[in-house]
C-alpha cells in the first residue's frame, strides 16, 4: 500500500523548521564538556550475529539464543506473535538513516512475517505482509490479517487469499502521531485479557466485535510499549522511569475529561531505577552531565526505558514468572525488576532489582527496543541493532560528535531478534493455534503460558462461530475450572463473543474472590442494564476490600449517574481519604457532580470541615466549571444560595472556585454564563451578603444570563478572521511536535508533562510561554496542585512567526481563551531574554513576570 500522501502532506511542517542550535536538543546556555581525554573508550564496530552472541551477558541457567539477523530481518521495532506460531516483525529501515533523519518519510516500513519450518528455534523464512509504509510502529496478528500502526492511520490489513500478503486494507482511525516526533506517538496494540488492544501514548485503545474495529477513549500515557501481567494490569515506560503503572482503568477515568484532578493512573512502581551495563557508555545524549554517567562512565540510571513486558510463563525459571524486565538500549541491557506485591499501598506492587540485567551486551550497538513472552516461555528480545538510536530532535551536539568519531550513524540496516532460555531442559514446541478446533483452543485457556492463553482467547473470540458444545465447555470453564486465571479467560471469551448469560457472571460475582471477581465486576460495566448485575456491584461498593470497592466504582462508573446519586455520595462519605475512588466516582458522574455534591451537603456529618471534605467539594466543583454549561452553573449558584450560614465553609470553597475558574481577581476577568436567573441568588445576598465573604457579590458582578441588562450571548471565539485562520492552522501543524508529551488535548500527562490548557503559563501575558517556547524549561513547576520535573527543550522551530503561530493555537485552543500573538511580540521577547542564559525556571518567571 502506498503512503506517499501522508508522506507529502507532513513535507511542509519539516521544511519549513529552522535550526539554530547546533542541534535541537542543545539547551540554551548549557555548556556540554567533552569526556576526559584519558577515558580509553573502545570501538564499537559493527558486529555479525555470531560475534554478537559471545559479547552476552547472562545469569547462570539462562542461555541466548539468535532467532533471526538480518537480511532476514532488518531494522526491527517490535515483533509479536501471532495464533499460527509465527513472528510478525515491523520494520522502520527509515528511522535515523543519517544524523539528520533525511529518509524518515520514504515510504520503506514493512511488515513481515517470520517462520521457523524446521522448529529448531531459528526463524527460516521472510514473507512480506505489507510495505510502503512510513515510521510503522505496531502490528497486532489477527487469524486473517493484521492491525498496524502506520502513521497516522491504524489499518486493518486482511489477507483474503491465504497468500501472506495483505490484499484488502481499510483506514480505521487517522488520530496517530510519529511523522515529526517519533519517541512521542501512539503504539502499542497489546492485546489484553479484556479483548481491547491497549495503547501507549494514545488517546485511544481498539476492539474487534464481528469483523468490525471499535473504538474508546483512554487516558493517553506511556512512551514506547505497554506490558500487561496475567490478570490484564497495565505497564508503560516512560524513559526515565523503568516502571509505571495504571490502579484506576484509564477509560473509565477518560469518560469525564472535565476532571482534571483525577488520580490512579500512570502511578510510578517503586522501582529500582540503576542500570547494570556491562561496558561504558559514552554515546549517552547527555552524557556530559555529571549524573548520567557513574565514576565508570556507565549509564547510572535509566534514560531510554521501553518495550517493558511481565513474564507470563516458568520455563526460564519459576522465580521470574509474573516480573518485570524492561530494555534499556542506552546501556545496551534488559533490565529485570522482581515485582513483590504491596497489598495496602497505591501501586500494589514494587519492584526491586535482585538481578539486575538479564541480559547485558559490551556490543554497543546491541539496541534492545521489545519483550515479549513467546508462546514456547522463552523471552524474545527485539533488537534494533544500530549505532544512532537518538531522535533528531532530542539529539545534542555532544552525542552527534560521539556517533560521528565513532562511526555509529552506519550501518542502519541490521536488526537481530533474540531469546532467553534455560540451560536444563527445552522451551516448549510452539504451537499452531490457527488449526485447533474450538474445543481444543478452549483447553489453551488453561496453559502455563500466558502469551498461548491470550492467543487462544483472541481466535476463539474472532472466529465466525462456534458449535453450541464449544459455548457449553466455556461456561464449563468459566465455573468450574480449579484454575482462577482460565475461568477469567473463559469469561472474557463469552463476554468478546457477545454470548455470556447473566446467570454465569452472577456466579462469578457472588462465588470468587480477587483477582477473578475483578474480572467480573470489569466485566459487569458492561451488563448495568439487568437489576441483578446492578444491584449485586452497588453492594460491592460497600464491601471490605479496597481493590474491590474499587473496581466496583469502575463499573458503576457506566451506570445514569443520575439514578444513584445518594450511592454514590455514600461512598464518597465512607472513602474520604481515598482519591483514587473518589476520582472514578466523579469519572462516572459526568453531568451530574452537582446533585453528589448536593447530596453530601445534605449529610449532618458535612456541617463540618476536614481536609478530606475539602479536597471532595473542590474537585467536584472544578470537574463541573470546567463543562462550560450554563444549566450546571446556574445549578450551582443556586446551590451555594442554598448554602446554610453554618455550612459557610462550604460555601466559601464553592464561592473560592467560580472566582478563580473565571479568574474574576484578575485584570481581565472571565465571565460565568448561566442559563436563568438563579433562584434565590439575589435574595440571598441581599439578606446575608457576607456568606462566603462577599464573594458572591464579586460573582454576581461577573454572571450573565438571558435576560439580565446588557446581557450578550457567549461569542464563538472561533470566529476568526481569514489571516488568523492562517495563523492558527501553522500554529496547530506545528503542535505535532508538542503531542507527545502535552497530548493532543492539551491536558499532558499528570505527573510528567503539565497541561497547556487553562495553565497560568500560557493565559494572562503571553510572556512566559513565549520564553520558555525559546529558551526551555527546567525545574520544579506546579500546575494545579500537581508537580511536574520533566525538562522541555526550546522549540524545535525558532522563527518569530512560528513561534506566535504555536503560541496563538496554545492561548486559543483547549478551551484557553488567550489572545493571539504577533511575530512583533515574540521579537520583543527575544530582546528581552538576550542576557539570559540557560532554560527557564519558575523562579526566573516569577521573578521576571510576578502573578
């Protein structure tokens, strides 16, 4: 399939971007020493498989094995098994060719499909799937085809024929990014226990239900790969970070994008975060930094964490079943990190480095990208194998000097794929789940390996059909099985099917406990239309253990909010200290904040304040503003005009809230609309004006509602004149730079990188954005209570008009009702910041701008 145009229609947004750095990831005023002259570094030249392989590092018991090299397969990025026993591998042979990226956009990414025929664990054969690709990032295997990340379109690519070669493929989203920021974009495709493939860094996550792609919204974090352990909990790598991971399901949280507060994702596992290489590492992007480097001059901690994956099998040893190991191509290791359970604590898990790299190369071009468990219990390791793995974006001058004295910027077109196995004994035979009868892929819900579990669940899921004894021996399963994981895997193939009976997941409710009543309280989301299933999740709202009552308010979480409000108050009553409930509780109560909160009002124990009846009334209040409705706020005005006087601290956080949302202090204050005159609003500060004190009257000054004097509609601030539609449509080709880490609805990724929208940095004067957007940033900066520590570079385009483009389409979009900025203004700015040195920090903004 050809993707020139995709190719063609991002040309301009490259072309167009100016350098003025000696390279883009300089940071302004950094000075970037070289390393001592008397560090004998060794050369890193091009190794073939069979010298690579002595250059391993190992435990005892553990053995590496080469699967494939090229030219049977080259520039690999991740790889997956499909239900047949064969390895998809996707190519990108056009990332970082030189160290200018000249060939990012040629269309020469693949898909190929690799077998071993013999089974002797060497891979034997190539068939191209599908080419012409540009930057491709993920495939899933399907029993007819393929899905494949292809940006900025995920394809559902068939095979119709049976010859290999995708001949039938359909467009089935266009929201992926990777053509500019390659590190910063969707992939992933993992396929769960839950029968959706997850994402990393997307703001969505797909099914297949009768042929057919579905599609929901999910909270957008992660950076390269997403691992799931064996009952379907989530783990992404940031980078810098070996392990995150996710307590509150991310689309549940997603359904009220409102409630910015929100917590229980993407939560750091305490974690081990040395790296055990085996030999120095110079070519470090910031090696130059005296804390990336240890006194040996090897990588003191992880920089470029990815492709993580939980060992779902024994073969290697039963010691490792259910850990964590994490590629770390920057010190040339995988990472392995024990995961010891923490019940009590948020995540449950820890994860601590007993022993250190599984695998560990003095190769330096040994690039390990992706894990994954292989249906024989080995572990398969995705190898880049190259020099140059740095994004041009990100690169540094001190990095580009190392890959140039060295030679590392060639060759670029190798890749290996290895695996793990033990010493003592033989990996299983793979086997060829495609030919298996229903009956027999059933039995493979119970296999010790849980990369066989999934697959069979997946084909017995996307077949056409099933025989009515093939129904019967899944329900079987699902209620009989001694093993707690099959009987959830039995479940979920009934619910992707379409065909489970409320009787059967009622039995799962009332007769299992965790982690498999879990699954079945995931599950009832899907079921809140039968009182039984309904009633039966309302009660585990009230049950003992946390991580049920919590799961309980994730399914609920699909229910009319509307029907259960004093339910749903109630748990806020008995979960005060607990944010990761109350954040689903307000996810689910999308619309409808303002009748919890009333409810909770109501309650003789909310006559008083505690920092936890503090911290519940703010977060709803603020999740409700920031809908924007003018039927909501006018609920609330009434509400706090029904604020009794000894509840005035009630009423003093509700008052505190509309003024700051609608910056009503501020030298331009905003203006809440309504949609009526509220009831009692003018009787109540007549009478009691000093409630909340006085900051009705303030409120009052700046609410607005038909038919109140001088009353004007809300404008469509969208309106914009032909030129700065033009401007806008620059600025927002060039935010593709900025989607990675602030997301594409500019809320960021709590936690790393803060949100664009509604941030005291980008409203009010456009000084401080456009001097971070031209020197970076560093430092501490709070945003809502939340702090982030992540460094930005300057932007990677230094033009005064691009630099207001971006700067308008920040202050403007997101629901952000900033002014446009001029190419003038961003001039200025520069002037400005010519005797600073060095990126921003906040102090230096407070100290320049003061708020």
């Amino acid at each position: 399939m050809n993707r020139s145009m995709s190719t063609c229609l991002m040309m301009p947004v490259l072309l167009v971007t100016p350098c003025v750095h000696a390279q883009q990831g300089d940071r302004s005023g950094e000075t970037q020493p070289p390393l001592p002259t008397s560090l004998a570094i060794p050369d890193s030249p091009p190794l073939s498989p069979e010298d690579a392989l002595i250059r391993f590092t190992v435990p005892d018991g553990i053995a590496i094995e080469l699967v494939a090299a090229e030219p049977l397969v080259q520039a690999p990025v991740m790889s997956r098994f499909g239900p047949d026993g064969r390895l998809w591998v996707v190519e990108m042979p056009g990332y970082m060719t030189d160290l200018n990226g000249s060939a990012e956009l040629e269309p020469s990414g693949r898909i190929v499909i690799l077998e071993d025929v013999d089974q002797d664990g060497r891979m034997d054969t190539r068939t191209v799937f599908m080419d012409q690709l540009v930057l491709p990032r993920a495939v899933a295997p399907l029993i007819d085809g393929a899905l494949i990340i292809a940006p900025p379109d995920l394809l559902l690519a068939r095979d119709t024929d049976s010859d290999d070669v995708a001949d039938q493929v359909t467009v089935i989203d266009s929201t992926f990014g990777g053509l500019d920021s390659p590190e910063h974009a969707g992939n992933g495709l993992l396929f769960g226990m839950d029968n959706w493939f997850h994402c990393s860094q997307h703001p969505w996550e797909y099914r297949l239900v009768d042929g057919k792609v579905e599609r929901r919204s999910i909270q957008p974090h992660g950076q390269w790969g997403v691992a799931a352990d064996e009952w379907n909990n989530l783990f992404f790598t940031p980078n810098s970070y070996p392990l995150m991971t996710d307590v509150a399901h991310r689309h549940v949280l997603a359904m009220n994008p409102s409630q910015r507060d929100a917590t229980g994702t993407y939560m750091r596992v305490p974690a081990d975060e040395t790296v055990h290489s085996s030999r120095i590492n110079p070519g470090v992007n910031r090696g130059y930094r005296p804390e990336t480097l240890d006194a040996e001059f090897k990588l003191n901690s992880f920089t470029a964490a990815c492709g993580p994956m939980i060992y779902l099998d024994t073969i290697i040893g039963s010691e490792f079943e259910g850990d964590a190991f994490i590629c770390e191509p920057a010190g040339n290791t995988v990472e392995h990190r024990r995961m010891l359970e923490k019940p009590d604590e948020d995540p449950p898990w820890q994860a601590k480095a007993t022993v250190g790299a599984i695998v560990a190369s003095d190769d330096e071009r040994f690039r390990p990208v992706g894990l994954q468990t292989g249906p024989d219990g080995a572990i398969y390791i995705t190898d880049l194998y190259r020099g140059i793995i740095q994004h041009r974006i990100f690169m540094t001058t001190f990095l580009r000097r190392q890959i140039m004295e060295r030679q590392l910027d060639t060759p670029v077109d190798r890749g290996r794929i290895w695996r793990l196995v033990p010493t003592q004994g033989q990996p299983r035979a793979i086997p060829d789940l495609s030919g298996m009868d229903a009956l027999s892929l059933i039995d493979q819900l119970a296999h010790p390996n849980g990369t066989i579990r999934l697959l069979a669940q997946q084909t017995l899921v996307e077949r056409n059909d099933l025989p009515q004894d093939a129904l019967g021996k899944l329900e079987a399963m699902c209620l009989e099985s001694s093993q707690p994981v099959a009987r959830a895997h039995a479940l979920w193939t009934l619910e992707g099917r379409g065909v489970l009976r409320t009787g059967v997941l009622e039995d799962v409710l009332d007769r299992s406990s965790p982690p498999l009543l879990l699954q079945g309280l995931d599950v009832s989301g899907n079921h809140l239309s039968s009182q039984e299933i309904r009633r039966n999740v309302l009660t585990k709202l009230a049950d003992d253990r946390r991580d049920v009552r919590r799961r309980a308010a994730a399914a609920i979480a699909s229910a009319s909010a509307e029907e259960i409000i004093p339910e749903l108050a109630a748990v806020l009553e008995r979960n005060p200290r607990d944010r990761i409930m109350r954040s689903l509780i307000i996810a689910g109560a999308r619309g409808h904040e303002l009748a919890i909160l009333r409810e909770l009002g109501w309650m003789d124990s909310w006559q008083y304040e505690t920092p936890e009846r503090s911290h519940i009334a703010r977060s709803i209040i603020r999740t409700a503003l920031r809908h924007s409705d003018p039927e909501q706020n006018t609920i609330l005005l009434e509400w706090i005009a029904a604020i009794p006087q000894d509840q005035n601290w009630l009423a003093m956080i509700a008052a505190n809230e509309v003024v700051s949302n609608h910056r009503m202090k501020s030298a331009d204050p905003g203006r809440i609309e309504l949609s009526a005159s509220p009831f009692d609003w003018h009787e109540r500060i007549e009478d009691d004006g000093d409630l909340a004190d006085g900051l009705l009257r303030l409120i009052d000054t700046h609410a607005d509602w038909p038919g109140r004097p001088g009353y004007k509609p809300v404008h469509d601030s969208r309106n914009w004149s032909p030129d700065e539609r033009l401007i806008l449509n620059r600025g927002a080709a060039l935010y593709a730079n900025c989607v990675g880490c602030h997301q594409s609805s500019g809320l960021g990724i709590r936690g790393f990188y803060p949100p664009l929208a509604d941030s005291p940095l980008v409203l009010g004067p456009s000084e401080p954005l456009l001097a971070i957007l031209l020197k970076g940033m560093e430092g501490p900066v709070t945003i809502h209570g939340v702090t982030y520590d992540q460094p930005m570079p300057p932007a990677p385009f230094q033009t005064d008009q691009d630099l207001a483009a971006i700067a308008s389409f920040i202050r403007t979009s997101f629901d952000n009702e900033g002014s446009l900025v001029t190419p003038e203004e961003v001039e200025k700015a520069r002037r400005n910041l010519e005797d600073h040195s060095g990126p921003m920090t906040m102090a230096k903004i407070d100290a320049l701008w003061p708020r």
